[in-house]
C-alpha cells in the first residue's frame, strides 16, 4: 500500500513548530528576523496576528512555497520541508502560521484539484458502459454452460 505514508516526525517532534523555525531561519536569511514575541504569536492560536506580522509572515511563505516547487519540481521532495510540515500538522493544536499558510496555499491554488478533463471522462465512462454490457452475455453464456454440464440428463 503505496498510499499509507508514515509521519517523518517523532512523538516528541510537532511539525507546526518545525514550521516555525523553518520559517524563522528564512526570515533570518531574508535579513528581517522575528522578535520572540512574534514567533510567539505565530506559534500559538490564541492571539490575534498584527497586520505587519501578517503581511511579513505571508511574503516568506509564498516565497518558501514557492522555492519548495520549483525544486520539488524534478525531485523527490524532502520530508521534513515547509509543505510537508503542513501535512502533518493539522492535528497538533491552534498555531497561527498553520491557518496562515493553509490561506496561502489555497490562494496560490496549491490545494485545489487539478480540472477536469472532460474527454477523458466521458471516453472512461463510456468504455465502463461498453464492458458493463460485454459482460451481460458473456455471463449469460457461461450460466448456460453450467447449466448443460449439471443438468444434462
């Protein structure tokens, strides 16, 4: 089951703080750093986030979604990323980047479905039709057969 991925934290580790200090190590890189009363804003879901912190925290998530694309792009991605983190902390309790960076990404489109291909749809569908119908007298046939090597008198 390809499908089942196991969490790359541990018991002790919570991916939203992870978050944070990825986020806080590229504000640092950015050379705009956070006080410790922002990351304590951004780190707990209590407080309201001030409309500058806001808008610097929204800046460097796009930017860090952004870079994490473009080089997950052709590789496979790292476990422990910015957008991985984001998987796996939906569980852990209020964190204000969280819901920051579930706005950004659903505002880059990040977390929406790719459209609908309506031709492939319809040829998928008709095809499913096609073999529903093959199938009716293959079973019909095959209830004969059974029919002639039981009941043959």
């Amino acid at each position: 089951m390809s499908w089942i991925r196991k969490s790359p934290f541990g018991r002790d580790e919570d991916p939203a703080k992870h978050m944070l200090a990825l986020l806080a190590h590229e504000a640092e890189r950015a050379g705009a750093p956070f006080s410790d009363a922002e990351n304590e804003i951004l780190a707990g879901g209590i407080l309201p986030v001030p409309s500058e912190l806001d808008a610097k925290a929204r800046s460097l998530i796009e930017q860090m979604l952004e870079e994490e694309e473009e080089v997950a792009a052709g590789t496979e991605r790292d476990p422990k990323s910015f957008g991985s983190c984001l998987e796996w902390s939906d569980g852990a309790g209020p964190s204000n980047l969280v819901e920051l960076t579930y706005q950004v990404a659903s505002a880059r489109g990040a977390m929406n479905p790719p459209p609908i291909k309506w031709g492939l749809w319809f040829k998928g569908k008709i095809g499913l039709v096609g073999c529903g119908l093959a199938a009716v007298p293959f079973l019909m046939l095959f209830a004969r057969a059974i029919s002639f090597v039981f009941d043959h008198k």
